[in-house]
C-alpha cells in the first residue's frame, strides 16, 4: 500500500467518523431544549392492577408538586423517580425512559399475589387487615385499588412468622402455588389454617367439611390423594356426608362421617 493510498483511507474513515460526531451533537442539542410532552404509565405482572395508574404518577410529580410534564427532558433525574415509584411496595420494579415522541414512559412490574393473611378474632374473620403473600414470600400491603381473590391464610404459625422468603418456606410457598396455579384447587380451597406446630388444615369452598392435611411433607401425594377423595368418593356418597377427611397419614385417606 503506497503512503497516498493509506492517507486517502484513513482521510475517508476521518470524515465518517467527523460526521457522526457532528450528527450526535446537534441531536443532543436538539435533545437538551426537548420538553416532557406526556407521562406515560404502563403496568405488568398482575391480571387485575393492584396499583392504579395515578397511584404511579403521584409518585413521580410528588402529588403534582413536581410535575414532569412540561419539564425539560434532560433535568429528569430517572433514578431518583423510580425509587419515588418503588416506594410502593406492591411494586416489584420500575423502569423509566424517555421515548423518541418526547414522552417519558414508566414500566411499571407488580408483585402477584398467591395469597392473603387474614388476623382473626374468636373465630371471626377480619377481612379489613392482614396482607398478601407474593409468589417470592414477600409480605405486601392491602391494595387500595382492587382485591385480589386469592387462598386466605390464618392460625397461629403467623403469630411467629410473618416474612416467609426464607428457604425453609419454599414447601410452603410451592402448596401456595400449587392452589393458585391449578384451576380445581383454586376454585376449591377457601381457607389454610397453618398450626403453630407447622400442619395446615384447608378450608373448601364448597362442602362443610374440614380437610386434614398434616405437614408439608410428600404435600404432593397429599394433593393425590385429596383429589381421589373429590373425583370419587364425595360423588357416590355426597357433600354433606363427611365432617373431616385426612390425608396426613402416608397411604391414607381418613375420612370422618358427618353427625348431621
């Protein structure tokens, strides 16, 4: 390669490169003098939003204190308003951009709840308190913009434990997502009272029987044999017929009559 032919070469990538520099720049320029045309609020990661859409903007302008629209684009510290976003703790993350139309776009993920704690008081439910449970064991606040139907919790395991994100709650954590995920289960079981000792016993939603489940322990052979019970013995002998039915005992269904 002749010295004239290199100089030519590198005079050609010079100028490209000069280019682009130039073009980045008066972009930037353009950018810096852009305003926020809109706030744009996008929710994910629950069937029905727990979070409402203004709920999100009140938190970026502070209550309209600091609104962004209007507001140049390159003033916006994004950082600092997601975390105005995330203190919402039924939120589980936030993102905030700046799109090429000059709006500025929260994508905002919500926590899905698997279950609800309830406090109980002489055997009355409290449905006002408690809080739900997100598939990670995450203790969350009420919604203020809808109820989630989900398993209600209760009994005296929550006197003690509260926070259930701990690997020694993942059995736990898996029967919540076996009920919410499995359409029978979820149309059936109402209410888990979880012992102090650690069994759970399941209320269902129809029948008025109680159903002794034991420990977390093979809960998926429990499971089995619960749905044996369903599919083939409450259809012959009815819904009324049984107060109580065992599956903690291995290779066991204990089903006690009814006095009624």
């Amino acid at each position: 390669m002749t010295t004239l032919t290199f100089i030519r070469k590198n005079w050609v990538l010079a100028s490209v490169v000069l280019g682009v520099l130039v073009l980045v720049f008066f972009a930037e320029q353009k950018y810096q003098n852009k305003t926020c045309v809109q706030l744009i609020v996008k929710l994910s990661g629950a069937e029905v939003p727990l979070v409402k859409e203004q709920e999100v903007a009140d938190a970026i302008s502070k209550n309209g204190q600091e609104p962004v629209e209007g507001a140049p684009l390159s003033g916006l510290n994004l950082a600092e308003l997601e975390k105005r976003v995330l203190a919402n703790r039924l939120v589980k993350s936030c993102q905030l951009y700046r799109d090429l139309e000059g709006n500025l776009v929260a994508d905002v993920l919500q926590y899905a709840p698997i279950a609800r704690l309830i406090n109980t008081a002489e055997g009355s439910i409290k449905r006002a308190n408690g809080g739900y449970y997100s598939q990670e064991g995450i203790y969350l606040p009420l919604s203020s913009a809808y109820t989630k139907r989900v398993v209600l919790l209760s009994g005296g395991f929550f006197d003690k434990y509260r926070d259930l994100t701990k690997p020694e709650f993942l059995p736990l954590r898996e029967v919540l997502q076996q009920i919410v995920g499995n359409p029978f289960w979820k149309a059936q079981i109402s209410q888990i009272i979880i012992q102090k000792n650690g069994e759970l016993l399941m209320i269902p939603q129809v029948g008025n029987h109680l159903v002794e489940f034991g420990s977390l322990e093979n809960y998926t052979d429990k499971f089995s044999k619960l749905k044996i019970f369903y599919d083939q013995v409450l259809p012959t002998k009815g819904w009324e017929a049984y107060s109580k039915v065992s599956v903690k005992y291995k290779n066991q269904i204990v089903c006690e009559p009814s006095s009624l």
